[in-house]
C-alpha cells in the first residue's frame, strides 16, 4: 500500500494506492479530512476528476462535520458531566490529604473525584484521562478474548491510545489492536462494535464481502450501532480527540 498527499482544487486529499477494483472517495471527521483509495491502474488524472467531480459532496460533507456537536471543554469542576460508557455523571470535587486523585462512580449519575489542596486542572486531567484508561482497559479485555474465540482467531496484542483520525486500529502482520481512548464515554456497545470491527481484519485485510459477512454473523445490527456512534459529539479540543473508525465514503 502506497500513501501521498496532492492537492485537488484546494483540497489536501491523502491517495492510498491499494489492490482494490474500484476507487472510494471519503470524508473523515473531525476536521473533514479527504482520503481517496484508488487501484493502482488509475491514473492520477483520473483522480482528480472523480474528486473534482465529487466536490460539492465533499464540501457538503465537510460542513456537516464542521457543525456537528461538541462536548464543552473541561475544566474538572463540580457540576461538571462527564460520560462513563454512554452515562452522563455530575462531577464532585472533594480536596483531601491525598497525593494523588482518586476517582470513582458512585451512583448512576454521580462520579467524584478526590484531590490534593493543590491540584492544578492538568493534574486533574490526567488523574482523569488515567482513571478512564484503566476503566476502558477492565472492559476491553474480556471483549478481546470473546471475539478472539468467536471469530476462532488468536487472541491479539492490544493496547488502548488516543487516536486522531480512527475509533480503532489493527496490524494484521503484528497481530496488534489499538482501542482509542475515547471509547470510555460512549456505550458499550460501540466498544463491542469497534473491536468487532478491527478483528474482523484479521479473517480479511479489506473491507471486502468477507469482512462485511464477518460483521453481519456476528453483530446484525452493526450499521445502526457505527451511524449511532458516528453521531455522538466530539471531544473537546484539549485532552484526547474524539475520532472515528470510518467516515462517509462514496
């Protein structure tokens, strides 16, 4: 696979040259960024055609990106909500002889968190971001080896990051998964989804009938849960970005 960069009247387009039959053309939140897969046979002419051709759409997509929600910035205050796995949770701080912030739900809609008298807001944004990697990490595990056995595939390495242009992300070769970060706030159904998703790739590399047939088996509903997740909002712009696993593609 071949990746570059061109420009196409105006837009910065990122051409991957993979062994498909046709060309896709996509548009990606949050920023609208523009990816074309094309066949190698193509020629580059041609794709800036079919782009020229599409631009009205891409345009049209890239607005649409533009307008959509936002979760405010946080600034770790009481009153504040925060999301746990879909849960909007009402933020109490509470300053304490700690050394460190300690964090936990207590209730279905109450989440508190504990903090030395001299806690900056990015001390608290890392307890945070911390809090939530461990609480993605205790539901991405069993989910792991569930559709590692289900799918009859090796159980994968697996780590979790905040990504920037994807919900999630495999290496078929180094059998790794990457879940981004962000998964924590919404349900969990979009994390069973996501890693269902990645996985998949490992029964087929493209998003070929293979795969889709592996989606459709194994989770019915999955077109409904990827529309619901893509609708969520976006992260604030401090602290990890929001981002998705696939955008709107013609």
């Amino acid at each position: 696979m071949n990746t570059e960069q061109i420009e196409v009247a105006g837009l910065s387009v990122e051409l991957v040259r993979k062994p498909i039959k046709n060309l896709h053309i996509g548009v990606y939140p949050p920023a609208g960024r523009v990816r074309v897969a094309a066949p190698p046979a193509i020629s580059e002419d041609a794709i800036r055609v079919a782009i020229v051709t599409r631009l009205g759409w891409i345009k049209n997509k890239q607005r649409q990106f533009a307008d959509q929600a936002r979760e405010p910035e946080r600034l770790y205050v009481s009153g504040e909500t925060h999301y746990y796995f879909g849960r909007p949770l009402r933020l109490g701080v509470r300053q304490a002889q700690v050394r460190a912030g300690q964090i936990s739900v207590d209730s279905a809609d109450r989440i508190t968190m504990v903090v030395p008298h001299d806690a900056s807001r990015s001390d608290k944004a890392r307890w945070m971001s911390a809090w939530y990697r461990r609480e993605l990490r205790d539901k991405a595990a069993p989910r792991v080896s569930k559709w590692a056995d289900r799918l009859s595939v090796a159980e994968p390495a697996w780590g979790i990051r905040a990504m920037h242009t994807k919900w999630g992300s495999c290496n078929s070769d180094t059998r790794r998964l990457w879940i981004n970060l962000d998964l924590v706030k919404k349900p969990l159904v979009c994390l069973d989804y996501v890693i269902l998703h990645e996985m998949a790739h490992f029964v087929s590399r493209r998003h070929d009938d293979v795969f889709v047939a592996v989606l459709d088996r194994h989770m019915p509903g999955w077109r409904q849960i990827r529309a619901d997740l893509n609708k969520l909002p976006l992260s604030a712009p401090v602290g990890s970005q929001l981002t998705r696993d696939r955008g709107s593609e013609i």
